[in-house]
C-alpha cells in the first residue's frame, strides 16, 4: 500500500479546477484497481501507520471493507492522510475516493458542500481532556482556562456555543494539526483539549505520562462519525454505505471472519442473502454476490473491528456503549440487506 501526497489547503467550497464526472466513481475505481480513502494523519484506533508503513483502525478497515467488496481484496486500496482543513477539499477535487476519516455528519455539511454522509460507523460525543494538576473536574470549571480546538471543526462551533450558553470564558487556542495540539497541550500552550472522546483516549495513550491527563464526564454533543462521499453519485454512495451495513449486519446474525465460510451452509434466508448464496443482491450494487462474504472474510464483521482497534483488545479499551448493536442497547442498526 502506498501514501499519496496530502491535498493542498483550499476553500472548503472548492468544487474543483477539474471536476469529478457525476455518477462514474465505481467505474473509476475498477478501472485504476484501488480504492483511495482519505484518513487522519495518524490516529490511535482509527487510522495510524506503524513503524513499517502499514496503516491500521477502524477507518481503515472501512475503506478495506470497499476494497474487498469491489475487488474480492482487501488490501486493494491506498490512503492519503488529510487534516481537517484539507478533507473536504480532497473529496470536493476528486483527489480521494471516500473520505474514512473521522468525521461529523452534519446538516450543513450534506447541504453545502457537495458531499453526502454515507452512514455512520462510530458514534461519538465531544469532551474536554485536562491536566489532572489543573484541578477541573468539570467543564463548568473551566473558566479562563486555555483550550486547544482545531479550526474548521465540529468541536471548534461546539466549544463556542457551549461556552457562551453556560457564560463560561474559555480561552480556545486554534490549532489544526493533531500533532500539534499534543506538542502544545505537553509544553503548557494549552491546559486542556476538546474534540471527540475517542480521539481524547487516543490521544492519551500517545503522551509520555498518560495518568497525567484526565477526560472529564461532560459531553457536549452529539457526533455520529462516518464515511463521506460526493453527492450525485448513487452508485458509488449505495456501494459505501451499503459495505457499512454489511458488516453491522455480519455481527447481528453471528457471522465473523472465522467462521464467514462455514455460515454459506446456514439455512437462515438473511444470512444466505447476505453471503450471497442466494443471488441477487451484488447485481443491485453492481458488485458480485460475494461482496458482503469478501468483506466479512477478509476484513471482519463490525464488532471484531471495533474490539480489534479500539475495544477491550486495543490500548483504547473502549466500552462498546452506543456503538453495540440495537439488540445489546447501541445504535448500530444494520438496514437490512433484502
């Protein structure tokens, strides 16, 4: 797998210096062999590189997730990291494929950019990460107190509304690089940092002295993260959000990576659909009729990938909460392939 040069910094309503043909996503991506996946530039349990090179989290099984779906190989993709001002740009331009990247699906956002929100693979919620030596232990303690935020973002518009609805006067320092914003929260530029939760765990397992920083109990919002794509294209935004589903519908009916091959003897109907022993369903995709048993196989249905990189098993250790299936209490609701 290779890295593609980042996109260069635009305004977020750059359509394109060369548009991207409505409507020919998937024939492009089989035509090229890969899919490309646009990705945080290096996040714990959602997209990071290790030391050889090779990208891991859950942001990057979903964009294996398209891969096998379309190539019956996972590893048939490759991924351009994107900070938060470059994202949408990279899309907008045609640069990337998908945006996997960590990302709000927001009203404004499937209405003023061009670019639609595919379905939702981590449901999230904003917080604030402190130095335990700040003494805060909770938000409403937080006056005066330096907060980095990255621009352009839903936690930047979040902290703001919340600071003047609580007449509270943080002082938000705005820093668009994550590594950045590690650098400045470490050597005392920032006492504190808000965005998502699960990128404030993250972030902590990175610094030298973890046990230093605490996430307070508040949550400010509601963030539903998830794959993005062009708007215009039905094919290629139905082959997206339907290898979503695929594999929260994997996990629902007890389907996982070790066993995808012995479940093709299953007398259930759903999870013969699903599989593809009963034909059909990869036809309406413009997919084969293993596409879904290619993504369960190679990449694992949704609970193996949540608990691989960030859950129990990860250094996250993150509870599953709203991200289990509606039928353990979450929101993970797989529409039903039929």
């Amino acid at each position: 797998m290779r890295i593609l040069k980042p996109a260069l910094v635009g305004l977020l309503l750059l359509v394109s210096s060369a548009p991207v043909t409505a409507g020919t996503t998937l024939d492009a991506v089989k035509q090229k062999g890969f899919v490309q996946c646009g990705v945080s530039t290096g996040l714990a349990g959602f997209s990071q590189p290790n030391s050889q090179g090779v990208w891991s989290g859950i942001d990057i099984d979903m964009c294996k997730a398209i891969a096998a779906a379309i190539f019956n190989d996972a590893e048939a993709y490759k991924v351009t990291p994107l900070t938060v001002v470059e994202r949408f740009t990279a899309l907008q331009t045609g640069e990337i494929d998908v945006l996997t990247r960590n990302t709000t699906q927001t009203l404004t956002r499937d209405t003023t950019l061009g670019l639609v929100g595919a379905g939702v693979n981590f449901y999230d919620g904003q917080g604030v990460m402190v130095k335990k030596d700040l003494g805060v232990k909770a938000a409403k303690e937080l006056e005066g107190v330096k907060v980095c935020v990255s621009p352009g973002t839903t936690s930047e518009l979040n902290l703001a509304d919340w600071s003047r609805e609580n007449d509270i006067a943080v002082k938000p320092v705005v820093i668009e690089k994550l590594d950045e914003i590690v650098s400045a929260l470490v050597d005392g530029r920032c006492d504190a940092y808000t965005t998502d939760k699960s990128v404030l765990a993250s972030v902590r397992t990175t610094l030298d002295k973890p046990n230093a920083y605490e996430i307070l109990p508040d949550t400010f919002s509601k963030e539903p993260l998830g794959p993005v794509v062009r708007q215009d294209d039905n094919e290629w935004f139905n082959v997206v959000r339907w290898s979503l589903f695929a594999m929260i519908e994997a996990e629902e009916y007890g389907i996982t990576s070790k066993n995808a091959q012995e479940m093709l003897e299953s007398s259930n109907p759903n999870v013969q659909r699903i599989l593809g022993v009963t034909p059909g369903m990869g036809a309406n995709l413009g997919l084969d009729n293993e596409w879904a048993f290619n993504i369960v196989s190679q990449v694992g249905n949704y609970g193996e990938t949540f608990e691989r990189h960030v859950g129990a098993d990860s250094p996250l250790k993150l509870a599953r909460g709203l991200n289990a299936t509606w039928r353990q209490g979450g929101l993970m609701y797989g529409w039903p392939i039929r």
